[in-house]
C-alpha cells in the first residue's frame, strides 16, 4: 500500500484487526452484522458521499478477509450469508483472489491525453505536426483532441514544450503488466482473472480502495488456537516492516506471542533455491536451454506461463523459498502446519498448488499480520530478548531486494565454477518483465540468467508492506551484514548435494 494512502492503510488494519479479534476471542460470527457500525460509528460519512455507502463497502471488505466471495449489489445477500464454509481451521481460498468491490469504485476514465491551460496555441504546433491520425488541432484558446480518432501514442504529449498535454489512466490499469484490467457495463473496473497473475500492484493503486485480495486470518487463528503445531515461516523483505524500534529478534517473539510454535527466516529457503538454481544454471544453460528464469516470483511466472507458454520450460524448476523453507520445518515435524508471511499475496494462489499445499498451509501478508498483533495489544519495541535470528546467508537474505536473486546465484554458481561466463539481467514490474521475455523470445538473451519480480524495487514494494521501499531497504542491508554465513555454501543449517 502507498504511504501516502494513510487513510486506506488505516481503513484495511481495522478490519483485519477486528476479524482478528473475533477469532481469537471466540465471539459469535454474527456479530459480522454490527462490525461496520463499531468500525465506522455515527451518521456522516468521511470518505464517500453517505455512511450507508461506506458500510457497504466495508462489509464486503470483512466478507473478503473472512474468504467469502464479494456479493452481487443485485442480489439482497446477508453480510454472514456462507460464513459456516469458512468457519474451519484450514486454508479456504474461493477464486477470485483479488476482488473489485464494484460499488467502490468510481469507474475511473481509461487511458486518454487531455490538453490543459497550460496549451500557448505557438506558431510551431509540434502538437498537430506529430499527430499521425490528425486527431490534434487548434482551438479557439488551446489544442483540442478528437478522442474518436486519437491512438493514444503519447507522441502530442511529447513534443509540447509547454507540457501541456496530459495522459491520464485509471490507476488500477496504470500499474497493471498484463492488461488484466477491463471495464463493465457501467465502466466500472473489471479483471480479467484469464490474464491477471495476482501481483496485487491494481490493490495498492486504487484510491479509492476498490479492490481487495481475500485473507486466511481467521482460519489460521483457528489453527493456532487448536492442537495441532503451526510454524511462521517470514519472507526476507520482513525488516523494518513493523517500525524503526522493533528488531528481527522481537519480530519473531511477538509472532511466537500470537501463538505459532516457532518462527524461521525464508531466507533459509532461498539459501537452498540460490543452491539449487546456482546448480541448475551451470549443468543446463546453454546446453539443454537458452536461458533460465528465476522461481521465486509467483506473478512473473504465472505471467511467463501465460504470456510466453512456449518458453515455460526455460524458468528455473528449483522450488521457491516459501515451499523449501516449509519442507525443511516439515523434515522436523511431519504434523507441523506453516505459514508463509510475507508481502506478496500472489503466493496465496502458489500455496493453493498441488505440489505445495502440502506443505504450506497458510499464506498472510505482513499487513494482516500487523492486524494479528494489533488484536492482541502486542507492542514488538517493547519485547525483551537476546535470542538472535541466524538461520540464513547474507545471499539469502537480500531475496527482498530487486536483484538480490540473480545476484545470490550468480556469486555461488562462480563459486562452483569460476570458469564459467554468468551474464544477468532483471526485471521489477511486470510490464519491464513483459519486455524482458520479448527480448528472450527473439533471441537475445540467449546465456542469460533473468530475474523477474512483478513490484518495483523487489519484494520491498510488494502489496502487503507496511513500510517505505528505502527505509527498508536499508535495514535489509544492515540485516546481511550480520549474518554469519556469507553464502548459502557456507550454512550449515542446510544439507547440500
């Protein structure tokens, strides 16, 4: 979520806060019905244009996080209408994952340039000039465009010397890689789930929190209050999520504080994916493929399977970090439950695969996790502990970063063999990642390692972050430095071939 969306960051901590609440407090899932009111009490709206409108919103918001399906406007449908099939203590994830909650939102105009005050109507007309379908003209007091015949191809927009030509997008649409994002019969936002790859960037974009993912918050509450062991495994972009006091060590004691049995770095796992891929890598590029995609993005490789079928084959068939990890909590206790936090929600739909639901169970963001701990007056500064988190390599835990990926293979694969030629590229949103395999497609990147991540700046930016790319970054830095391990070749904590 942007920082600067304050007032929806606010607006989805209490929802998650209060389903959180309900689970651990056992309270009648009725009381569904009174929660929009104890969230937004009184009569006068502050965001929308009634108190009525915005209930009804954040009805559907608690429906989502619940995992219940949004509800058609058309249809009268009580808010806790299907409650009992997600009243259970396992995963419960209904397609669609992400959801536009249609009366939220305001059917944003689609792409278009638009001429402002600031047009001079010069002599030159670079505006007119440059057209190639002639849709620019002059106007009586500035340059006007013909939206019947424009082609939107920005070329008026570039040339003004005045920067007074304008592109304008629904925000939604902007970040979206895919083209995922359609429109109705009322030009209300609308995914295409045969395109969409569930990155989330359409979710941190809307402002008008239009569109929300569904959550396993209260299943896994459930787990966690039941008998069987559940584990937190955390995604490496976890520092400096939960504010500048708190450390990694009180982190993972405030997680252990909501009741999971233990806590262990992902980073572990993508010491072993680093491994893995750093193996992969020398043994078949160039000799059985072209080239090789990293794993660890869910989104970039549900977008390559999509989008570029044909080159499927060519991503790397090392597992992620969320499913290595899992399997190595697994190795030690076969009945343990896992659950994956982190910033993506992207892997709530890898988690659902059949090749992984077995080993993790649970997927929830680093903003519902905050929920969790804001139901449970859980203050992470204020935790005492000298135990320190060492369970991965300074590699391994710059995964969050863009170019951390490629980076961490690269340096072990020359480890392995220092003869060898690595040339890397990367990507960090989808739509360079779209760009990226045009070029692998043609050809051109044939020998290439190719690191792909659907958000800008890495897992960093990721839609369940909490905190700003930079500060995190930093701190992720800090964090690998004090590792004890240099590379995944050096933990001792994994088994190597």
């Amino acid at each position: 979520m942007k920082e600067s969306y304050v007032d929806l960051i606010n607006i989805r901590r209490e929802v998650f806060a209060e389903i959180a609440r309900i689970a651990y407090d056992d309270i009648d899932l009725k009381s569904l019905e009174r929660s929009s009111y104890s969230i937004l009490p009184g009569e006068v709206a502050t965001y929308r244009d009634n108190i009525f409108r915005e209930r009804a919103v954040l009805e559907e918001r608690l429906r989502l996080t619940m995992g219940l399906n949004f509800r058609a406007p058309t249809e009268y449908q009580s808010i806790i209408e299907g409650i009992d099939e997600v009243n259970v203590a396992e995963r419960k994830y209904v397609a669609p994952l992400v959801n536009v909650i249609s009366f939220a939102c305001e059917a944003c105009p689609t792409r278009e340039f638009i001429v402002t005050d600031n047009c001079r109507k010069c002599l030159a007309h670079p505006c007119t000039n440059v057209c190639p379908v002639n849709a620019v003209t002059i106007g009586k007091n500035k340059a006007e465009i013909d939206k019947e015949k424009c082609i939107n191809c920005g070329r008026c927009k570039n040339t003004c010397p005045y920067s007074a030509i304008v592109e304008s997008d629904r925000p939604c649409a902007s970040v979206c890689g895919v083209n995922a994002i359609e429109s109705d019969y009322l030009g209300r936002a609308k995914i295409n789930e045969e395109k969409c790859v569930a990155c989330g960037r359409c979710i941190t974009q809307c402002p008008f929190g239009a569109i929300a993912d569904k959550s396993q918050i209260y299943q896994l509450i459930k787990a966690l209050k039941g008998e069987q062991r559940v584990y937190g495994i955390v995604a490496p972009s976890f520092i400096g999520q939960f504010g500048v006091l708190a450390s990694p060590e009180q982190v993972f004691e405030g997680i252990r504080e909501l009741g999971f049995e233990d806590v262990v770095e992902v980073a572990l796992g993508a010491d072993l994916t680093t491994y893995h891929e750093a193996k992969e890598y020398l043994e078949k590029v160039p000799n059985e493929m072209p080239f090789m995609g990293t794993s660890c993005c869910n989104s970039w490789t549900l977008m390559i399977e999509k989008n570029f079928p044909e080159l499927y084959e060519y991503v790397s068939d090392s597992a992620t970090p969320m499913v290595y990890t899992a399997k190595y909590i697994k190795e030690k206790d076969p009945d343990a439950l896992v659950a994956f936090i982190g910033p993506c929600i992207s892997k709530k739909l890898e988690g659902l695969r059949e090749d992984v639901k077995d080993y993790v169970h649970f997927v929830l963001t680093y903003e519902e996790l905050m929920g969790m701990f804001v139901a449970k007056d859980i203050e992470l500064s204020e935790i005492e502990i000298d135990e320190k988190v060492m369970d991965a390599s300074n590699l391994g835990r710059g995964y969050g970063i863009a170019g951390g990926v490629a980076e961490a293979v690269k340096k072990t694969a020359l480890l392995m063999d220092p003869s060898r030629d690595i040339k890397v590229e990367g990507a960090a949103t989808l739509q360079d990642c779209m760009k990226l395999m045009k070029l692998a497609k043609a050809g051109q990147r044939d020998g290439y390692l190719l690191e792909g991540m659907a958000c800008p700046g890495g897992c960093i930016a990721g839609p369940g972050t909490l905190a700003s790319i930079n500060r995190v970054k930093k701190s992720i830095n800090k964090f690998m430095k004090e590792s004890k391990y240099d590379t995944p070749l050096d933990n001792d904590l994994i088994e190597q071939d």
